[in-house]
C-alpha cells in the first residue's frame, strides 16, 4: 500500500484543477488522478469562459486566490464585457480562449505546485470501511497502481460516470468523445446511500474555417480596449486577437433538421437525462421556437494558430449526414468541412441535497464532491465548487473553520446554497437573477466584497491583497473628497450643458451631481481636474470603482432592506387561485415549476429549484393586487 496522503482530487476537470490547486497550496500534500494528465482543465465544449453571471464567478474565484482567471487572460483571443450599455451590476466579462493553451497553462501551473503530484489514471473504486454504521472514506482504489489511502477524498468526475454518447442512433460508452467513461463508482456510492440520478448535455460540430464563405458573415469584434478576469493581471493577452463571426439557420435548416427527427435520440426518447434548459440543442429550438424563421449562429475560433471554429448555437446529437446537411443550408457555411460532429451524452450526478455547505458528503463525510457532478453545467461553476472544495477539505484537515460564503457575499456562495438546499431537478446554471443582492454582488468588486475571506484563506499572493487593499482605500478616500468638494454652477453649467443635463440653480457637492446618470466621473474630471485631491494618482480602475460606489449606495440600501423582507415572507400563503401565466415578471422556468409544485406558502416556493428571488418578489407585488377568483364583480 502506498503512504497516505492527505487529500486526494479525482478528476482534472475545471473543479479538480481548482480543488488540487488550493489544498496543495494551502500545504496539504496532495494527489491529483485523472484519466488523461494532457486533458487537465479541457473545454469540453465553447472554449469560452465567462458571461452573464459566469463571469462574476471567475472574478469571484480570481478575488479568492483561485487560477481560472489567470488562465483566461493568458489564452484570451477576444474578450468583451457583455451589457456594457446596462449598469454595472450587470456588466458580465466574456473571453473566447485558446482551448488548447487553457488546458497547458493549468498543466504548467499544477505542476510547478509545491505539495501537489499528479499521476494518470483511473478510479473505479473508492475504499470505504463501515465503523459503528458510519460509513467513512479512507482512500481510493485506482485502476493501475491498487489501493491509494488518503484523509480527504474530493470527487471531480465531471460527465464521466456513466457517460453514454448519442449520434443519432449510435451510441457509445463514453465520458467526452473518445473518452472512456467510468463505470462502477455510481453504483458503489449508491449502494452507501447517495442518491444518483442523470442529466444530459450537448455540443456543437467543429468545422474548418477555410471552408467558410467569412464574406457573406457578419464580423463580431471584442472590445477594442481588451479586458481580463484576474485583478492581477497587468498586461493584455499575448495571443493574437481573432474575430467571431454571425450567420443564421434559415427554414430550409429548420426543415432539414425537422424531417430528420425520427433519427433523434432525442424526439425518439432513447435520452432520458435532462438537459440544459438555456443552452437548448438546435433540433430542441426549432421544434419550441416553431414559429422563428431563424437562429442566430456564432463561428467562434477555438485557437490562435489553427483552424478549427465552434460553431456557437448548433448544438445537437442528430446524425452526422443530418448535421452536415443543415450547416450547408446555412449561409457561409455551403461548403463546412465537419472536423468533428455534435453529440449529446448522458451522465451520472448526485444529489447535492445530500451535500453540507463545505461540499462534504453528508452520508461520508471524508469525500467531497464539487463541479458537474453536483448537477451544475459550466465550467466557472464547476472551478467555484472545486476551489472550495479544496480549501474546506484542507481546513478540515487543519482543523481550521469551514469557509462558508453567504448568499450576500458572493454568486459563489448563492450557488452552493441553492444546491445544498435546494437541489437540482434540471442542470443548474448561474444566473444574476439567483441572487437577492445582485447590485452589490458586481464583477468589478469581487476583490473588495471577498477581501478579508481571502485573507483568512491565504490563497491570494500578499501582494494582491495589498493592492486590493490599497486601491479600496483610495476609493473611499476619493468618494469622501467628492462629498465634501463643491460644485458651483460657474464651474459646471457649461459641462452640463453639453451633456444634456440641466444646469445647477445654485452650488452641490460633487457626489450628488455623480447621482445624475449622465454624469460620468471621468468625464467630470477631464473638465474639472481640479476636483482631483493633490498627490493623488488615479487609475481608470479607482475612477470606477468610486463612481459605481456613489451611484449604487442607495440603490444597494433598498435592496438589502428588500432581501430583509424577503427572509420574513416565508410564512405568507399563496392563494391556490393565483394565475402564474398572469404575472408577467415570473420567469417562464418559475411559472412552469410554479404550475408544476403549488406551493401553499412563500417559503414553499422558495425552496423549488429554480425559483429566484426576483419569482418571489413578482408574486409578492401580483398578491398584493391579487383578487380571488368568484370575487370580481
Ligand atoms: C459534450 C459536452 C457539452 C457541454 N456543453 C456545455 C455547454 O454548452 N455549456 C456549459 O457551460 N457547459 C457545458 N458542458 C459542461 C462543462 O464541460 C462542464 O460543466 C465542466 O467541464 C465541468 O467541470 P468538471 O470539472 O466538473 O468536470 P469535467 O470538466 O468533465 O472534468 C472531469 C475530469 O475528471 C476526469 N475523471 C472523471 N472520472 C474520473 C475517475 N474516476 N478517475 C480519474 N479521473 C476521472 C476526466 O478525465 C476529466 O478530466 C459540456 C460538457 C460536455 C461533455
């Protein structure tokens, strides 16, 4: 038998990379297994990372001491801030990365990881022993080098256990194309009590760019300024930065897929899993949007160098001479040599129900289980759950406290909680409309919101955190100045004036004329330089940051007295005569599991999956007007 270690990860997914990251970091001596050591932290679909609520996670992840975000900015080819022209509680951070540089700048990081050792191989097997009716997990078996003891044991098996991959009617054992899947480990869980259910999921062909017509293509450019994900990140991305491009299904693709379901694993039933309900598979859009003409498709490159493109919004498990031909219905992509088809696969995941807010098994409480296996979809929220699954597993072992976020602290912690408490009936993605605090939960203050975490942590390098440090008491010192600089009409009548705002009658404080949405503090200050306190340098990050401080303050006050009230509603009864389908503000997943559950209380209805506050609070307002059936006049 080999010596013990103290915590063993299997899996070299998104999750298992952040969870082996942190525990070896934080100095536990670590065993990474996975099947395949050149696949660390691969992509299995869109190699992008980030969007709406996905991206406030990195950032979260990055302010915690995580990689996820460092790796992006190194392997960034486009990066956008999606909603730029929204406010900034809803700015979300996209970048569109080399698929192939991701997966070695993990390697590279994990390897160079003091604590940490990597070896490649399977687990089939975990070794569980029975002491006065507790079970307990004291290692692993693993395919080729028997049994591994450990302390810890954190499960990161992604869509591996169990994997069963469609193409049309062909289907195959599998946990990514040609990848094996794992058998036995689902049923030995199940048979100590997990509970295990199955999802299901997709992805899209690969084509070769140089059989693409890009001149009947839109272009979609990133953002001319750059951006990155990690608050230390200093320099923009080395790769060479590439465009996407647009083009759209039209009826002819509609038709050609539509005549080719009978040849659906999917409209034939041989999938059982459950999919992603917002990343629905072409065939599965056609058939809900019947009466959309068309779909948009984005060609998004998967590298620097080659040529390989994901095709964005086609994904699908119909056969392979069906996806050929309904790409080449498509506008550009006429001539689209498939590199390699779509396909659909089903997995096993557990119930995270059965999971403590550390994400520790509470039916063995030695193993942990974090990203996809929990029921999510993602790769952001399948690197959250890891690295917290490696900090709390190594805090165990420390005997230092858990590290648990609260739902008002980060997306992070809103995830964890809803799946510990209310577990999933469908794959679980972030959205910001999960969270009750989304105007202080934003991406640019990730760093701030978690900064003392992350000093109990330790993960985050003391130099971040002195700059974090830093530049906040900058902040605060720059807001302070602006409400007790004054503003005279003299001075600013002008400005206001072209930019459309009304002049000032008399003199203000600077703060309070920052509350008119128009006025933009960097435009302000180009004006008024003199509204910069002396010796005071600024970066265009503490100009931000200052300026969202003093527009959101008041908003952020109502909204933590809402989430107060929120938490005393839980007693208040719904009427069983409520019309959901009449309260436009629900969102359709809330309405159907609403119609779905009937829940008799507020709080019943809080504890549905897939419920958001934003659900609860359009109920609140619809009961407030409600008038019970047989009442009207
Ligand atoms: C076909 C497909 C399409 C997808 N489409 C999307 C999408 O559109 N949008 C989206 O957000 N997400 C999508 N995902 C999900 C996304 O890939 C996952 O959410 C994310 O990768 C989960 O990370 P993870 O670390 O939990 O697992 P994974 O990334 O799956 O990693 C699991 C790792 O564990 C290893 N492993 C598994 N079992 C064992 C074992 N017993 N012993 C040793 N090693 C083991 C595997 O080799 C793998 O390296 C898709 C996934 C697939 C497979």
């Amino acid at each position: 038998m080999e010596r013990s270690r103290e915590i063993i990860v299997i899996g070299g997914g998104h999750a298992g990379c952040e969870a082996a990251l942190a525990a070896a970091t934080l100095g536990v001596n670590t065993l990474l297994i996975t099947t395949d050591i050149t696949k660390l932290g691969v992509m299995s679909c869109n190699p992008s990372i980030g969007g709406i609520g996905k991206g406030q996670i990195v950032r979260e992840i990055d302010a915690l001491g995580g990689f996820t975000g460092q790796c992006t900015d190194q392997t960034t080819l486009q990066f956008r801030m999606l909603n730029r022209s929204k406010g900034a509680a809803m700015h979300s951070p996209r970048a569109q990365c080399d698929r192939d540089l991701f997966s070695l700048h993990w390697r590279a990081k994990l390897e160079a990881t003091p604590n940490l050792s990597i070896i490649q191989d399977t687990i089939e097997e975990l070794l569980l022993e029975t002491h006065q009716g507790k079970v307990q997990c004291v290692g692993v078996r693993s395919k080729l080098r028997g049994e591994l003891p450990a302390q810890r044991v954190i499960l990161t098996a992604g869509t591996f256990l169990n994997g069963l991959i469609h193409v049309g009617m062909y289907h195959t054992l599998g946990g990514r194309i040609d990848e094996s899947a794992v058998p036995r480990l689902t049923e030995q869980l199940v048979a100590h009590g997990i509970r295990a259910a199955r999802f299901k999921t997709g992805t899209s062909p690969r084509i070769d760019l140089r059989t693409i017509n890009l001149d009947v293509c839109r272009i979609q450019a990133g953002d001319e300024e750059g951006g990155c994900f990690s608050y230390s990140t200093t320099s923009p991305s080395p790769l060479l930065q590439r465009p996407c491009y647009i083009t759209e299904t039209n009826p002819r693709t509609h038709e050609i897929l539509r005549n080719n379901l009978d040849r659906s694993p999917l409209f034939q039933h041989i999938i059982q899993g459950r999919g992603p309900r917002y990343c629905p598979s072409v065939e599965d859009k056609i058939h809900i949007f019947a009466d959309k003409p068309s779909h948009p498709i984005f060609l998004e490159p998967e590298n620097s160098e080659g040529n390989t493109i994901y095709i964005n919004g086609f994904s699908t498990s119909l056969p392979y001479d069906v996806q050929e031909a309904g790409l080449h219905s498509i506008h550009g992509l006429e001539e689209a040599h498939i590199i390699r088809p779509g396909y659909a696969i089903e997995y096993d995941y557990f119930d995270p129900l059965q999971l403590e807010h550390t994400l520790a098994s509470k039916v063995i409480p030695q193993l942990y289980i974090a990203g996809q296996l929990n029921g999510t979809t993602g790769y952001e929220e399948a690197a959250a759950q890891g690295l917290l699954a490696g900090i709390n597993a190594a805090h165990a072992l420390m005997g230092k406290a858990p590290i648990i976020l609260r739902r008002a602290e980060a997306y992070i912690g809103v995830m964890i909680d809803d799946l510990v408490t209310k577990g999933v009936d469908e794959p679980y993605r972030m959205f910001t409309s999960r969270a009750e605090h989304r105007l202080s939960l934003r991406q640019d203050n990730a760093d701030e919101r978690l900064y003392s975490l992350a000093q109990a942590i330790g993960l985050r390098s003391a130099t971040a955190l002195e700059n974090t440090r830093e530049k906040y008491e900058k902040v605060t010192l720059f807001s302070t100045h602006l409400s007790q600089s004054s503003l005279t009409p003299e001075s600013i009548n002008a400005y206001l004036t072209a930019q459309n705002s009304t002049p000032l009658p008399q003199a203000i404080k600077a703060h309070k004329l920052l509350l008119r949405p128009e006025v933009k503090l960097d435009a302000l200050l180009s004006h008024l330089p003199t509204l910069i306190p002396n010796d005071f340098t600024l970066s265009s990050e503490i100009i931000h940051s200052t300026e969202t401080r003093i527009k959101y303050a008041s908003y952020i006050e109502k909204e933590e007295q809402e989430s107060e009230q929120t938490l005393k509603i839980d007693t208040i009864h719904i009427p069983d005569t409520l019309d959901y389908s009449t309260i436009e503000s629900i969102s359709i997943e809330g309405r159907q599991k609403l119609r779905q559950h009937r829940p008799k209380t507020l709080g019943e209805a809080k504890h549905i999956p897939g419920i958001k506050p934003s659900d609860l609070k359009a109920i609140l307002i619809a009961m407030r007007s409600f008038v019970p059936r047989g009442t009207k006049e």
